[in-house]
C-alpha cells in the first residue's frame, strides 16, 4: 500500500511541486485568517512581539508585522507561480509574462483589500524582485 502511494502521489516531481505548492498556498491564508479574526488571541501569545509600534512622523506603525504580513503573502506568491506553472506546463504551454503579471494583480488587489495601499506596493515590489529574481536565474 505504501509503495503503490509512494509510486502514484510522491515519485512523480510534478505532483510533487503541485502538492507542495497547494499546501504552501493553504498554510499562508490559513496564517492570514488566524492573524484577521484572531486579533486579541495574538496579542496576548508569544506572537505578541511582532505588535511592537514605532512612532514615525506622529503616526504608529507596526514594522515587524508588516514584515511578516509580506514574508507570506511573498509565500503564496510563489506558491500560486509554481502551482499554475506546473499546471501550464504540463498542459502543453508555457508560463507567459502576462500570466505572472495577472497573478501579482490578484494578489496585489487581495492585498489593498485587506491591508492598505502602501502594503499592496510594497508587496508589488517584493513580487516584482521575486520573479526578477527567477528570470535571472532561470535564464531563459
């Protein structure tokens, strides 16, 4: 039983990746839904610390949560890539800029939605320097 599972769910690296990159997409609006709907709960755990403010300019902000808020939305981000990736490459077709541009403008306007509009930039730029990044490495 387990080598037939093994054989049909983990040998193959495209149901790997699709799994992989599921489950990635999953946890991080998972963890965004905790950190939405969970407010005081968060405060008052060891998570607590990521709620220290800064004064700049005579507002508040919260540095180390926006950090956080972008490392996972960064995540699902490249999650959502390699899940839609995988699935267009083995349909035949190839990944186009204007595919990963739909994706980052899903994400971005998800972004605006929850956060604010400086969130949405700054996550623009992270996922700009992500696929940056990936085209540079992958070279083609």
């Amino acid at each position: 039983m387990a080598q037939l599972l093994y054989r049909n769910l983990w040998e193959p690296r495209e149901l790997r990746t699709l799994l992989l990159g599921i489950l990635m997409i999953s946890l991080g609006f998972l963890l965004e839904l905790i950190f939405l709907f969970f407010l005081d709960e968060m405060k008052s755990s060891f998570l607590g610390v990521l709620y220290w403010e800064l004064t700049l300019l005579g507002g508040t902000i919260t540095p180390l949560l926006i950090l956080f808020h972008l490392i996972v939305w960064s995540i699902i981000y490249f999650a959502s890539l390699m899940v839609y990736t995988v699935i267009r490459e083995y349909s035949g077709g190839r990944t186009g800029i204007s595919e990963i541009a739909a994706i980052i403008i899903i994400l971005t306007i998800t972004t605006g939605l929850i956060f604010d509009e400086w969130f949405a930039l700054f996550f623009i730029i992270t996922s700009s320097l992500i696929t940056l990044y990936i085209y540079l490495v992958v070279g083609e």
